[in-house]
C-alpha cells in the first residue's frame, strides 16, 4: 500500500464547477499535511497546508480527518488556470520528510 | 522570503559523466535540505536528506555512490550524480525550510531537468 494514495484522476470540468479531491494515508503518526500545486514540468509549489479544523483559502477548501487519515480539496467555481495537478503531502513531524501522493490531475475546460 | 535557487535547471551530458546539481537558501538558513526525483507521470521521490556538516541520509534503494551529496554550509546543498546513465534521466528537485519561524511548508527549487544520452 502507498503511504500517500490519491486518485490519479484526470478530472475534466467545465468552468465554475465544483470539484473535490480525496487523499488517505497510511501513517497515523503524521503530523503535517499540506496540498501542493505543480504544473507540467515545474516545481510543485504550496497550495494551502491542512488543519483538523479545516481551513479555507478564497475558493478552496482543505479538511483533514484524523481518525480515518483522509485528506481533502475541494474547490469551488474552477477556472481555466486551476488547471494543474494537485499534490496530497504528509510531512512526518520528527524527520522533516514529506511524502507526496502520485497527485490528481484537473483540467478545466471553458 | 524562503526562496529556494536550484542551478542549472537543464543539462543534457553523455553517459559516463557527472553532474553537479546546486541548491541554494537565498534568504535564510537550512540545517536540512532535500533532494527529490520525479519521473514523468510519478510522484516525487525523496531520494536523501541533506545534512548540513554531516553525511546524507538516503532513502532505501538509493545508491549513495552514486547520488553523492555534500551540505557544506547552511544556504548550499549539491547533488552530483556520478556516472550518469540514460535511467539516471528526471527532474531532480531540492526543498529546504527556514530554520526559524512558523512552519508553511517545504519551498522547492524550481528543479533540474537531466538528459542522459
């Protein structure tokens, strides 16, 4: 079993759909979570981290369960340039490591 | 802040050869940097830990000859792989993390993309 398992999609949207992404993980002992971005070909750059309150940041939204270790995105009325693959990453708290999912790849379409 | 420099973000070499890959802290200070490989279509891989004055720590299945990775001061890390095969081609992509403040997560470099030919 990977340790960062997510849906490898891709998801095909229209414009202003809503749309929302699942992660698990399999180390209780995380201690860190977070969603990255990363267009084709560059570096991944951070989204938003993930709280057991959730949080929400304009039109996305991330929540993380702690008990069934699943992670989630969800974001609201899409745009042509949220077009990227989405990166589920758990940080492990005493080695600074992260492990990242395969990621989710979203197109939105006009 | 936390700004990540990663040179030379493309280099194509001949099988057999070597190449160093830098990875720098612009405006703060890192104890630890990371190196990670991604293959097309995969996830990234974190292939060592970068230890600033002391060894690298490698993840299981990394040769450690053959990725050799010095942290010599508190703002530069480098990977050099040794040997290179036309296998050893991927983007390569180092992370670090201010040593003090509220932690937001890794800043990556902007990444190494290597041809083995």
């Amino acid at each position: 079993r990977k340790e960062v398992e997510q849906d490898p999609g891709p998801f095909n949207v229209p414009e202003g759909a809503t749309v929302a992404f699942n992660c698990t993980y399999s180390n209780s002992a995380s201690q860190s979570f977070f969603w990255y971005r990363q267009d084709c070909r560059k570096e991944p750059k951070l989204l938003m981290s993930v709280y057991s309150s959730g949080n929400e940041d304009g039109r996305f939204t991330a929540q993380l369960n702690r008990a069934s270790q699943y992670i989630s995105l969800l974001i609201r009325d899409s745009k042509l340039s949220d077009s990227a693959t989405y990166l589920c990453v758990v940080g492990s708290g005493n080695t600074g490591k992260l492990i990242f999912g395969q990621g989710t790849t979203l197109q939105v379409k006009p | 802040g936390a700004v990540v420099s990663q040179h030379p973000s493309r280099v194509i070499c001949k099988s057999g050869t070597s190449v160093k890959i830098e990875c720098r802290s612009l405006d703060f200070q890192a104890t630890t940097m990371f190196w990670y490989r991604q293959f097309p279509k995969k996830s990234l891989m974190l292939m060592a830990t970068s230890n600033e004055g002391s060894k690298a720590t490698y993840e299981q299945g990394v040769e450690k000859d053959k990725f050799l990775i010095n942290h010599a001061s508190l703002t530069l890390s480098t990977l050099t792989v040794t040997s290179a095969h036309p296998e050893d081609s991927s983007f390569y992509i180092c992370s670090a993390n201010p040593l003090t403040g509220v932690f937001y997560g890794y800043t990556f470099g902007s990444g190494t993309r290597l041809t083995v030919v």
